[in-house]
C-alpha cells in the first residue's frame, strides 16, 4: 500500500477533536522506554516491533472508526498505519510530526520514567560503532575485518531503501527501551 494513502492530522488539530472526544483512540507506536520518557497524555502504547494488527482491528470498536497513530517523529507511525489497514482499519490516521510535534506544539504529555535516546538514534550510533570498528581493526588487525564496515554500510543502504531495518527490532528490545517497569498505558488524559 502506498504511503501517499495514510490520512494525517496536526497535532493541535488531534488535541482539539480529543478534547471534544475522550474516547478517541490514539495510539504510540514507539518502544516502551520512549514512551515512558514522554509521550501524549492519555495515548495507549502499542510498540510497532509487537503489533499485530489483525488482533488490534479485532479488538478495535469498528474498522470504520479512526484510530491516531504517534510515533517520534512519523516513519513507524506510517509503517503501523499502513499494516493496520491492511488489516481492515480503514481510517489508521498518522499524527504528522510525531510525539516531537505534539511536545513542539506544547501539548499535555506524560513523562513516566528516565530519558531514553530514540530509536532511530540509538541506531546510527550502534551501526556507526561497528563501521568505526571493523575499519579500525581491519586497518590494525587483519584486512578481514572490512566485511564489518562493508556489511553494516550495506545494511543501511537496504534500510534507506526499504523503510525495513532489522536492527531497530533487535534496538527495539533491549532492556532499557522497556521502560521502567511501571505500566505504560494511560487510561487518563490531563
């Protein structure tokens, strides 16, 4: 499904129809430690690696009902988007600009636990760690050890391409982007 078919709406524009509707469904699809950083008051969190999103639209009150997707900044939100239509949502609507646009507009945000590096952050400085490495040790060590820099440069490469990156699952799990051990869902808006 082509992205150009994801609908989207402003934050403040979410915040005011949230405001008129509490029950709006808005969901945060980034890892539990980033939401347990910050993220929009009473939004529900739904981490993109776990999602599934047959059972979401089964859960769901209507696959005519729209449901508000919040990532950081909009990439895994739109992956999420497109993965629940392709489950039988027909309104998946991503919040443009993410979480950093809801906090940049100064919207009601929880904030639960330690600041956690982003996501995709947490990504470039790991693949940018192995580069360095691997051509740091083929360049002392053994020649071999190119294959490092040559193979993680060619990971991204077919991530910049696709929008899939295997490494962001695996960052995804670690133990500090689990959050801190307290629930992350907000049954409350402020």
């Amino acid at each position: 499904m082509e992205t150009s078919c994801i609908e989207t709406i402003k934050p403040a524009d979410l915040a005011a129809l949230w405001n008129k509707d509490s029950d709006l469904i808005v969901i945060d699809v980034r890892t539990p430690g980033e939401f347990a950083s910050v993220h929009a008051a009473g939004a529900r969190l739904e981490p993109l690696h776990d999602l599934d999103a047959k059972a979401f639209s089964l859960t769901h009150a209507s696959p005519d009902a729209p449901v508000y997707i919040l990532c950081k900044s909009g990439v895994r939100a739109t992956q999420a988007a497109e993965k629940l239509r392709a489950a039988g949502l027909s309104q998946p609507i991503v919040v443009e600009g993410g979480t950093d646009a809801w906090v940049a507009a100064g919207l009601p945000v929880e904030r639960r636990g330690r600041h956690v590096i982003p996501l995709d952050r947490q990504m470039r400085a790991t693949a940018g760690f192995f580069i360095f490495l691997g051509a740091a040790l083929a360049l002392t060590v053994h020649p071999l050890f190119a294959w490092i820099p040559l193979l993680m440069g060619m990971g991204l490469f077919v991530s910049g391409i696709t929008g899939v990156c295997p490494m962001t699952g695996v960052l995804a799990k670690m133990p500090w982007n689990q959050g801190t051990g307290q629930s992350c869902c907000s049954a409350d808006k402020q």
